[in-house]
C-alpha cells in the first residue's frame, strides 16, 4: 500500500482497533544503497518491531487475595510467552509460575494502595527460572507473613535477556 492509498483510508475513517501481534503487518523503509532513493519497502510484524524497541519481556497485573486463596491476578500486560500461574504456599507468601520465563536479569515492582499499611517484598527464587516469590506482611508485623492484603495491588515484572 502506497502513502497516498494509506492516507485515504485513514481519511474515511477505517481504523484498526485490535490487531493479533504475531500476524499484523506494519510497513517500514528499508534502505538500500542500491536504489536510486536508497530506500525499499518492506513490512514487519507488532511483535517482531515492539521486541525490538522494548528490550524486555514485562508482567504487570492487580493482584487480589483473601484467606488461603492463592491471589487472583487483573492482567494488563503480558509478554512472558505462556500464561503464568499464581499459588498460595503458606501465610504472606505467594508464588508466581512459567517454565522458563525468569531467566534473564529481573526487576520487580509491588505497589500498593496509599492508605493501607502493606509491606511488599518481592524476591526472584535463587534456585529456579521458573517462579517468583512474594512475601506480604503489614507495618506492625514487619517479619511476619499477613494474608489479605493484595487489594488491587500493583505488580510488574520485566525481564531482560
């Protein structure tokens, strides 16, 4: 498609909302000494350009849990590659599972909401690529899991390769 039939469709309005990564094409210019205006099109798929210029892998998810229940997870973005699973595995302590997924450099980041006294420490498992562990505990409990206190709670995790 060349600019002026691009222009055209934007003009009337045909826009694409949702795209599948893996099978959406964008155009780029590629260039090429070659010819005479050094430059030749081509196309790229979302997820080969974005991999390119996000140079992580990145989970961010809200994070509710109650009782013994393992925490429930509101995904707004995952690149991991696979669907990870979250498990309750005793008081105050969570764990976060994909094969393979944790095996470059890893930042992560707990938030949590600015009037609860939540005290977040998350840790990657020094034994594994497969999971990561997080610990709750309140303010006055410092030391000492507490279950019920991810409401909504912010985590991200990047991984860099």
């Amino acid at each position: 498609m060349d600019i002026l039939n691009f222009i055209s469709w934007i003009r009337g309005r045909r826009q694409v909302t949702s795209v599948d990564p893996a099978k959406t094409l964008i155009p780029v210019g590629l260039k090429d000494g070659r010819r005479d205006d050094d430059y030749i099109a081509g196309a790229i798929s979302v997820e080969d350009f974005t991999s390119q210029i996000k140079p992580y892998k990145v989970y961010t998810a809200l994070l509710t849990q109650t009782g013994t229940d393992a925490p429930v997870a509101t995904v707004l973005e995952n690149t991991l590659g696979g669907a990870p699973a979250w498990s309750y595995d005793s008081v105050g302590y969570y764990k976060l599972t994909l094969t393979n997924a944790f095996n470059g450099n890893i930042m992560v980041r707990v938030g949590n909401e600015a009037d609860t006294d939540i005290y977040c420490i998350s840790f990657p498992n020094s034994y594994t690529n497969n999971e990561i562990n997080l610990f709750t505990s309140s303010l006055t409990n410092i030391g000492g899991g507490d279950n019920d206190l991810l409401n909504k709670t912010s985590i991200e995790i990047r991984v860099y390769n």
